[in-house]
C-alpha cells in the first residue's frame, strides 16, 4: 500500500478500532488454548474483562508459534475484522528460534559483531518461517551486578561493546534492503528503555535511582548506538527511573528516546506493565494509569487491556491525545504495509519445515558456542592429549540436555548435545564414562581415569526474568565435590555451566583448569569437546566480572576513581575481608595459542579535535593453534574536572591469526572518544595527559596529550 492509502485506511477506522491496534494480547484469545504451542513468556492475566468484539479490534499478537497455528489465527481473526487489518506475531526469540545458539551473555564474549549478526539472521529466517514478524531482542541492558538474573540476555558491563552487539543484532534481524525489512527479515525491538540493568541490589523489577552523568555516559549508551540500526520497535522497561515508572515517563520516551535519540518507530510497553504503573503507586486507577501512559507515548499495551477499556474517555478528553493516537496508529499499520502483510497476511506452512534448523544454522551455532567460550584458567591440562584412553566426565552437567540456556524459546533438548555426547563423538577412541555424582562412579573407573572432566555452575533455570540471587556462589554439594576430586591427585579440568557470572574463589585454588561455557544453545557438548581436544582453540574474552564472593557486586572494571584507592591500607577503598579486584576482570580470556604482541607504536604524541592518531601493532601466533584475537584498547585520563573512571575501553578489534602468522592491527584514535558526560551533561575532555593500555589494561603502552 501506499502511504496516501494507509492514510485512508487511517480515516476510516472507528476510535475502538484504532485502540485495538493499540493492543496487543496472548495467542488464546482468538483461536481458543492451543496445546504447546504458546511460549509462555509472562504470568497469566486475571480476567481481561474485553467484549468478542474488541477482541476483534486487537492489533497484535504475542507468544504464539508455528505456521499452522498463526495461520488459524490469523484466519479466524480476519473473519471478524471489518476493515481486514491483519494482526502482527511477536515473540521472544532471544538466542534462536528453534536453533538454538549461545545465551546473549556467552555471544557477547567472542567480541564478534558478525557472529551475532549471523545469529540473529538464522534466527529471523526460522522466525519468518513460521510466520512470526516481529522478535524482542537485542536487549543491551548495561549490566553490572550478576545477582540480576537477566544479564544472560545482556551483552556485558561495558557500554561501547554492548551498543555494538546490539546493533549488529538489529542488522541481521532486520536484513534491510533499501530501508525495508529484507526478504526473511523480521522487525527487531530493542529493550528495555532504560537502565533496567541497574535495578537496585540486582533485584529483578526494582527501582533505578542514577544521576543523568551516569545514565548518559554509560546506561543510556548501549541503545544509542544500537538505534543507529533502526529498530522498528523499542519496549519501554519495567523499572521506574529517578522516581517514574519508566512506563509513565514523558522525560524518558518522549524527550530522549524520541526527541534527543531521533526514535522513529513504535514504543510497545512491557507485559503488563500499563497496569503496573497503578501498583507502584503512581496512579490511583487503571484508567489513570493508561492516561499517563498514553501521555508518555507507549504505542501498544502488551496483554493488559487499559488501552481498550478506558482509552475512549481518555483521548476524547484531549485533542493533543487524539494527534497522537492517530500517529500511534499510523505507526503500526506502517509497519505492517513494510512487512507485507496487506498483500498477504499468511505464511507457508510447507516452507516452515524446510526452513527450521538448516543444516547450515546448526553447524553455525556449533560456530558461535565454540567462540562464546571462555578459558579462565589453565595450568597447562587443556587441551587434552588426543592419545587419552579413558575420560570420566562428572557432575551435574555431564550427562544432561539442558544446556540450551534460559529463553530458549522453541528449542528442544532432545535435538541439544550433552557433553557426555560431545566428548564420545570427539574422543572415539577413548572409553567415556559419564556420572552425575561421584558415589555413582565405581571406584575402578576412577582410578582408570586419565583426565575428569568436573562440570560445575548453575543450572539454566537459575538465571533470567524473577531469577535475581542474593548468592551467586557455587552450590556447596559442587564445591565439596571439586575439593574431593583434587585430593584423589588425579588431572582435572573443570567446565563450568551458568547464566551469570559466579562467585568462585572458594574454589578457585583447587581448580588447576576452567573453562566457562556458559549456556551454549543446541550444540554445546560438540562444541566443548573441540575445545578440550583442541581441535578448536579458546578465544572468548570476559564481558563480564567474575566477583571473588558474592558480596562484591556489583562489580564492574570501569568504576570510577576514588581518593583513597584500593591498597594494602585499611583506610583504602575495599572490603576488609576480601581481596581487591574481581577474580577474572572484564577482558580475561586465555588460550591455547603463544600469541605475542610487537611494534606497538603511535603516530604522533599529541591528539586534537582535527588530529586523530593511529596506534598500531604487530601481533604473532607463536603456535599450530588455528586462533582468533581479540585486542582490547583502554584509556585512563587521570586529571579530569569530574571523575571519571579508573579505565574506560575506548576501542577493540577482533582478528583472525592462523597458525605461524603476523599481522598488523592499527586503530584510530579519535579526541571524540575519550570524552565524558560532565556533571553539567556535557561531552568534554580536558586538555592534558591521557594514558593508554591494551588487554589486561595494566600495562601502559603509551600517552597521549589531548590539546584543545
Ligand atoms: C517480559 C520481559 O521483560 C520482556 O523482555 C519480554 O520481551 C516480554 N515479557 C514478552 O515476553
């Protein structure tokens, strides 16, 4: 259609009409309970209280999946629908649809955009194919406290490399060609705006208080960068922010999201979240909470029904709500018009079967889990000599299928490799024995052993939405069992299991080799056992702190300076009964390659706002080891009008380094980066001294001076 017709089809929809669009609800309202095939992604609404006939006004759909299901609902719909609007499938497809790939958290650690893109395009194609147009993701959450059980679906503590996934993400949702959704493409939505990653105390729901310093030189950051992609959507969050429920927040959705950050698209709320801006005690009624949310400009309602009931009164009391429900509305069928659905609302149902895990997105997600792993320690046990005889694989993790991660949408364990599988396929001709508890194993295959391999972490269903901890510590079973297989004496490597980075250092000195492979989607035992037989070479860097104990958190690397930093002293900045520093920072990752950095130079010594400088180097592959490189650049500005952090990540480059190989990695240095958000929210950078550091961020490689 063309926009003077969406127009037209604007003029002639009755107010009821344009508020269903306005709403979006659960797959069973129109077609009747349909068995397993609704992702249930929510609690389930009292009563809606809506008449058959504004069921039939509804917009949108959410959680429903399958072709042949959507196409019923769809089908039913459109019988009762006057002006024959077709309705929009949502879903939650977070790591793959029914491929599943590694859980966001672990993505991100391979520093890779292209494989997140790839990801999120297999994932669109699958989405497509069984007729679903719109996914919620990315989700660039700025995380920092691992008690928060949604940094799973986060992409890390920094903001640059979160932005950055998160656009890439949107990239291959989206597949644009010429401004529209490419063929296969589903429209993307970004969430949750804003700051949901600093819920206080890492409790899931609760409030964000934060100076706008803080929110928009870092919280605010990863969706800046990331709507760069153009999102056809973003979903407002469910926190409140400096005292608003993010909901109801005219300053945030209105005056940032749309008019600082230049956000075209729909705004759809969280689920539910219209009516819970009633229980945070901001409005008296529901019909007071749709107006503040119709006043902050929330496009769709997601499956609570305030909109509809009460959006009448509000919007005929108000001609500027008038303007913007018919913008609102607009919007939507806008999307719908470039998703194609007026010409045919309907999807393939042959086509779907052809298309749910290809050959191609399986052996891709083997791909993306072996690079989402991360070696964090390793005192030369991995990779396991190929010649091994007898492998024991125990623990919780050994044996089972329920390595996909949280979200895992349609995927299903039976098609998910457990370790014990992985390891038999790549070990043929070694004897593997797989056991949960160690009094299972009989004494003799123990003793026979070469190498155990000790799963440890947490199971999948600890972390994600309502998962926050207040102990992110191992199980006490699992570390009294790594303690008894290290006084058996016999070689051991652990792999750990978790959605969230775990507080470890009860532990950590027994462990002589850690691999952390998070939740790993479909192909995690093939992908762990490549690694541990290095056949593949680990190369996931840290996006996330691991804490020594869970009292550390939140825990981040670029916290900002104090006066009295962390030393031996007790009038220092630091906990009395723990040591400085996270366990494994941000930016850690081993790997089995001798990889060697050389010439690092920059081009000048002096930068300007016209002058930008290239830092260049040379890094080596020492080894046979076929691997990837991840080069970490960090600044710190140590004299600063406000402060700033104790190290800040101004750029990073992943590289490609086949075995014997030399290359040369230039990065340029832009004045632009090394700015801060002032007190006065102002992007400035004083003139002085700004020192320079790669990987570790402890070794400075070099100083700049900034001259204005
Ligand atoms: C609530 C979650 O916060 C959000 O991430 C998700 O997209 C919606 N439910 C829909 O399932």
């Amino acid at each position: 259609m063309e926009k003077e017709q969406l127009r037209e089809l604007l003029n002639r929809m009755t107010l009821d009409e344009k508020l269903g669009q306005l709403t979006q609800l659960t797959g069973e309202h129109f077609a009747g309970k349909i068995d397993d095939e609704m992702v249930e992604t929510g609690p389930a609404m009292e009563d809606l209280d809506l008449s058959e006939e504004q069921v039939g006004t509804v917009g949108s759909v959410l959680g429903s999946s399958s072709a042949k299901v959507i196409n019923l609902i769809q089908e039913k719909y459109l019988e009762r629908s006057r002006l024959k609007i077709p309705l929009l499938f949502m879903h939650d497809a977070i790591h793959g649809y029914r491929t599943i790939f590694p859980i966001p958290l672990g993505l991100s650690c391979s520093w890779d955009s292209e494989i997140v893109k790839k990801v999120a395009a297999y994932t669109a194609t699958e989405l497509r194919a069984a007729g679903i147009q719109v996914n919620f993701s990315p989700m660039t959450d700025l995380v920092r406290d691992s008690r928060w059980g949604r940094v799973m679906e986060a992409f890390g503590e920094d903001h640059i490399l979160s932005g950055r996934l998160g656009k890439a993400m949107i990239d291959g949702y989206q597949k644009e060609v010429n401004g529209r959704i490419g063929e296969h493409g589903v429209a993307a939505c970004l969430k949750h705006f804003a700051a949901y990653g600093a819920v206080h105390a890492g409790k899931d729901y609760a409030s964000v208080d934060m100076s706008l310093r803080e929110f928009f030189g870092y919280y605010a950051r990863p969706y800046e960068i990331a709507l760069e992609a153009k999102p056809r959507m973003v979903m407002s969050s469910f926190n409140s922010f400096n005292g608003e429920p993010v909901t109801a927040s005219k300053y945030l959705l209105k005056e940032v999201l749309r008019d600082k950050f230049q956000f075209e698209g729909i705004v759809i709320s969280d689920w539910g979240a219209v009516a819970e801006i009633k229980s945070a005690g901001v409005a008296e009624n529901d019909k007071e909470a749709a107006t503040e949310a119709f006043k902050a400009g929330v496009d769709i309602e997601m499956v609570s029904s305030n909109y509809l009931r009460h959006g009448a009164d509000i919007v005929n009391a108000s001609e500027e709500l008038q303007t913007w429900l018919d913008a609102a509305v607009l919007r939507i069928l806008t999307l719908k018009n470039n998703l194609g659905l007026f010409e045919n609302p309907y999807v393939n149902e042959e086509e779907e079967a052809v298309l749910l895990r290809s050959e191609e997105a399986i052996a891709f997600a083997k791909q993306a889990a072996v690079e989402s792993c991360v070696l964090l320690k390793n005192e030369k046990v991995l990779p396991i000599n190929a010649s091994v005889k007898n492998i024991l694989i125990l623990g919780p993790f050994a044996k089972t299928k329920e390595l996909m991660g949280g979200w895992s949408c349609k995927g299903r364990f039976e098609e998910t490799i457990s370790l014990e599988e992985g390891i038999r396929t790549t070990f043929q001709a070694a004897k593997v024995n797989a056991y949960e508890k160690l009094e299972e194993c009989p004494a003799d295959l123990y003793e026979k052993a070469d190498i155990i391999l000790l799963t440890i972490g947490e199971p999948w269903y600890q972390s994600g939405e309502g998962h926050s901890s207040t102990n992110i510590e191992l199980a006490a079973e699992q570390q009294e069992l790594v303690r008894e297989v290290k006084k058996s004496g016999k070689n051991f490597a652990c792999i750990g299991f978790s959605g969230r980075p775990l507080a470890l250092e009860s532990v950590i000195e027994d462990i002589p080799a850690l691999l952390w492979c998070w939740y790993l989607g479909n192909c995690a035992g093939t992908a762990v056992a490549e690694l541990i037989s290095g056949a593949a070479t680990p190369s996931g860097k840290l996006t996330m702190s691991f804490p020594r104990v869970t009292g550390q958190t939140p825990l981040y690397y670029n916290e900002y300076r104090s006066g009295k930093p962390a030393n031996d002293s007790s009038y220092s900045s630091r906990y009395q009964d723990c040591e400085i520093g996270p366990l494994y920072s941000f930016g850690h990752g081993l790997s089995y390659a001798d990889i060697e950095y050389s010439n690092i130079q920059l081009s000048a010594a002096t930068i300007t706002e016209q002058r930008t400088v290239q830092l260049s180097m040379e890094i080596t592959n020492n080894s046979e080891y076929d691997t990837k490189e991840t080069v970490i650049l960090y600044m710190d500005d140590p004299v600063s009008k406000n402060v700033r952090p104790v190290k800040e990540m101004l750029d990073y480059q992943r590289i490609t380094l086949p075995p014997y190989t030399k290359k040369k990695v230039v990065f340029d240095i832009k004045a632009e980066d090394m700015k801060y958000i002032n007190n006065q929210l102002e992007k400035v950078l004083e003139p002085g001294e700004i020192n320079l550091y790669l990987n570790d961020g402890k070794t400075p490689i070099g100083k700049l001076i900034y001259v204005s």
